[in-house]
C-alpha cells in the first residue's frame, strides 16, 4: 500500500480507540512511518476535518554521531575500564593497540577523574640515550563500574526527561546537540470516519448525466492554500522605479517629453546648449560620435545662426565664446550624452508658438557616455530630467520644487553646492543625506538655464527656465541595496534576482 494511505490508516484506526495522539514523531517512529510522510497526511486529514491537530515545537537534545557510538559500545571510560584486567596492572602502551583511538583518547582521563582506576608512572634508562623513558601502568581501583553515560544517552535518544546538569556534561564532550523538534498532537475531528471518503475536486459533465453529484462529497476549498508562483515576464527593477517616478512627475502636474532618438546631432545636443565647440565634453573620447550617418541633414537654419552669432560673438548682453564656430562640427551626429538634448528641442517647439505658456516638461530615459566601465558606471545609463519653464522664475522656486520633488523620493534632507554647467547659470549640484549609509550622497545636477541658450530660440525675455537631472540608476541602487551597477543592467543581471526582488516604495522608509 501507498505510504501515505498506510499512514493514513493507521492514525484513523488509532483514534478510534483512543482520544489523542499526543505526539506525531514518536507515532510514526513506533509504527515505522517516515514523519514527513505523516505531517502530510496530518494536513490533509485536516483539510477535510477528519482530524483536528496542533501544531507542537520544542528544542529537544539529538545525539551527535559520537554519542550515538557509545550507545552502542559503552561510554569511552567503560570502554577503557572493561579493557583492564580484574587483577594487576596493565601497560598503558598495549592499551594502545587495543582501543579505538577515540575511547584511547579520552577513555582514560574520565576514568581517573571518576576515581576507576590509578595510574603509576616508572622511569627507565634507555640505552643510549641519556634521557629517561616514562612508562605508564594502570590498574582497576574497583571491581565493577556502571555506564552512566551511555544510560543518560539512551534517555536523550528516547526522548525522555534528563536533569540539566546531565546535558550540560554530554553538551560539552559533544555527545548532544540541540535540535528543533516540530510535530503534531491529534484528535478527531468533526468529520471523523474511520476510512476516508476520497472527496471529488471536480463537478464534471458525466456526474451531472448520471446524477451521482447528488450523493458525491465535493472536496472544500482551501482559499489558504500556498499557490504556485506564476512564471510570467518580471519587471525589472529599472523600469519599476522609472515608473514611479513618472507617477510623481505626473502628480506635479508635468508632463512627458518624447525621448524615441537615441541618436542626436551634435547641434540640439551641445551647441544649442551654448555649450563650447572646444568643450572637452563633446571630445571622442567623452561622447560616441556615428560613423553611418555620420552628419544630420536638417537644422533649423534661421535659428542654427542665431546659435553661431551667440556663441562667436555673444549678443543678449553677453559677450559670446570669441571663436570661429563651425558648422560641420554641429552636424556630427552622436549618442546622445544627455536628455537635455530633449529639453532643449522641446524649448525650441514652444518658442515657436504664437503666444508663450508656461511648461512642466520631464523625461526618463538612456543617455550614453565614453566611459571607462566599473563598480558604478557603465557606458549607458538613464537620466531623468524635470523642467519648468514658466515667467518671473527665480532661483527660489528651484529650491522649493526639488525640495518637493526629492521628497517625494524619500529623500528629506537636502544641500546644494554651486557648481558649473556651460548652459546653466547659476548651476547646483543636489545631495541628500542618506541615512542608511549615514553621509551625504550627490544626487544631482541643476540650474536655471541660461539666457544665451533661451533667447536665441525665441523664447519671451522674461521667461525662466529652472531644470534639473539625476541618473535613475543610483536611487534604483540605493533602494535595491545593490552596490554592482552591473548587478542591475546589462547582460550580466541575475533573472532571479529580478524575479525575486520585492517591490521597493519609493518615499516609504
Ligand atoms: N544635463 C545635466 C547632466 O548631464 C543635468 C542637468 C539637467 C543639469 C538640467 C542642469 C539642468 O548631468
């Protein structure tokens, strides 16, 4: 018969003739079962309320594999005792050969502590060395001794009750370790029988025809049931964050700017930025310059030469860089370095309207860079980037809406530090103070761009631009606790770790 059905069987046929059985584990240790064949069937029989069980736990003693051997062959003293003769003395040395190594080991020191036997050391002269040699007998003091070890054992082994002082001895030669115990007692149930019904799972179309569903027992369901993880795609832990914070770009009222081209001419993505030709930025070695197609056809040629003149000889109260601007330069095309890039097509578009509005622009998405690859770069990443463009801005109303917008990030404390942007003046760098690894980390860049950058386009002159960037990569590590960014993007991503992650909450500490 099927172990579980025996098993079965077995407990039903039992508590028809007794209340209780008080403990699962010595049930199926005396009647032969397995106990992990027996907890399943305790559930089962539970499920159909057959039986009622609880659940019961306890740190019992086991024996270790050392003290399980003397309870078969005696404590190592006894072992060592029953070794001597009844009568006169023995070398220790023959000892040797005659013990197990283990019992030669410790055997003798526990028999002289117990006052079994005595020891009586000679020395001898050895021929040709000057030293002399030490040799051992050992003799009985009593006739007979009693193995109080291998009883005590025998009672752990059982199950039964030993004083503490006991276990504490056994605990210390190793002989015992503890262990937690699970199992059950049981009693019947409301729906006791003495043989189980097989309870139906299904109502199918032959039990309606015959009409035998009237007389079946249906199986309950178990609403409490562990269900099978569902294998479907998971998201990963970048585009989970990205999500949220688009959320919270769009509870303040922002909205969305088109980020589908990867690739950018060098135009919207530096020098429509007032950002130098010379810059070291737009250098090989800091930018992924395309080599098919290597130029841009189009730019919008009356604005392209308000650029030039800005950046050759100023104008809008600015000196401009002085140098000889080139156009071949602004045709090249790249990866784009940063979304700004975006930003500024998108300023570009709503100074073309007839009359201005004010704008909450942002986006999430890739950016890449010539970078060398480590712990926390890599070539490409995504950057998130909010803007307002609006009249009458101030540096005072930056502050407040990346105090409100890294808030809402969990990130509560924040300082700024000036710093420097070819198309931002002034330029900040935002820190927050994280409290996990208790110093302040950068969390990104700012500034309210500049007017050689607005005017030219066409903008109002008293409209303000405030803007700021971050990587969507860092909070994203930060939250997930990983400190690899190759852990969380690229092909070296453990799926499980994505399939596994628990959700992380943005704000919610
Ligand atoms: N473009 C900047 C960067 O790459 C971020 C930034 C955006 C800075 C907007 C100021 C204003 O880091």
């Amino acid at each position: 018969m099927d172990p579980a059905k025996a098993a079965e069987n077995a407990i039903l046929e039992h508590l028809q003739s007794h209340d209780e059985i008080p403990d699962s584990q010595k049930f199926a240790a005396s009647s032969g079962f397995d106990h992990g064949v027996v907890e399943n069937v305790v559930k089962s029989l539970c499920g159909s309320r057959t039986i009622e069980a609880n659940e019961i736990k306890e740190e019992r003693w086991a024996l270790t594999d050392e003290g399980k051997s003397y309870v078969d062959s005696g404590s190592p003293e006894v072992q060592f005792f029953r070794a001597l003769p009844s009568e006169g003395e023995i070398l220790m040395k023959d000892l040797e050969k005659k013990l197990d190594p283990t019992v030669y080991k410790v055997g003798p020191s526990a028999a002289v502590v117990n006052k079994w036997v005595t020891m009586r050391k000679e020395k001898r002269e050895v021929r040709g060395s000057t030293k002399p040699e030490t040799i051992v007998y050992v003799s009985r003091k009593i006739n007979d001794v009693e193995d109080k070890v291998k009883d005590l054992l025998q009672k752990v082994e059982a199950g039964e009750a030993v004083d503490e002082k006991d276990v504490d001895a056994l605990k210390r030669r190793k002989l015992v370790i503890p262990q937690t115990w699970r199992g059950y007692s049981i009693r019947k149930g409301p729906e006791y029988v003495l043989v189980r019904e097989k309870a139906a799972t299904d109502l199918t179309r032959e039990h309606i025809q015959r009409g035998d569903w009237k007389q079946l027992k249906f199986k309950e369901y178990n609403l409490s049931a562990q269900v099978q993880p569902i294998q479907i795609g998971y998201v990963q832990p970048l585009l989970e964050v990205k999500e949220e914070i688009q959320n919270i770009f769009l509870q303040m009222g922002f909205e969305e700017m088109p980020t589908n081209n990867y690739v950018e001419s060098s135009f919207w993505n530096f020098d429509a930025l007032f950002q130098p030709q010379q810059h070291p930025a737009r250098d090989s070695h800091d930018t992924f310059f395309l080599k098919v197609p290597s130029t841009t056809r189009q730019l919008p040629e009356d604005y392209l030469e308000r650029v030039k003149q800005v950046h050759q000889s100023g104008g809008y109260g600015s000196k401009g860089y002085e140098y000889d601007w080139k156009r071949d330069e602004a045709e090249k095309n790249l990866l784009r370095t940063h979304t700004t890039a975006v930003s500024t097509r998108m300023l570009y578009k709503l100074a073309q309207q007839k009359s201005f509005v004010p704008k909450r622009y942002f986006s999430i998405d890739r950016v890449f860079r010539n970078e060398a690859v480590d712990r926390t770069h890599l070539a490409e990443f995504h950057q998130i980037e909010g803007l307002i463009c609006d009249r009458g801005l101030t540096l005072g109303d930056l502050l407040g809406v990346l105090e409100d917008f890294f808030s809402r990030l969990g990130m509560t404390k924040l300082r700024f530090k000036p710093a420097y942007n070819p198309y931002t003046e002034p330029s900040m760098e935002i820190f927050s103070y994280h409290d996990g690894l208790k110093k302040w980390v950068e969390v990104g860049n700012s500034g309210m761009f500049r007017p050689e950058m607005l005017l030219p386009m066409g903008l109002p002159e008293d409209v303000n631009v405030i803007a700021w960037g971050l990587s969507l990569e860092r909070p994203t590590m930060i939250l997930y606790g990983i400190d690899n960014i190759r852990d969380l993007f690229g092909h070296k991503v453990d799926f499980d770790v994505i399939k596994n992650n628990p959700l992380c909450r943005l704000g919610l500490q």
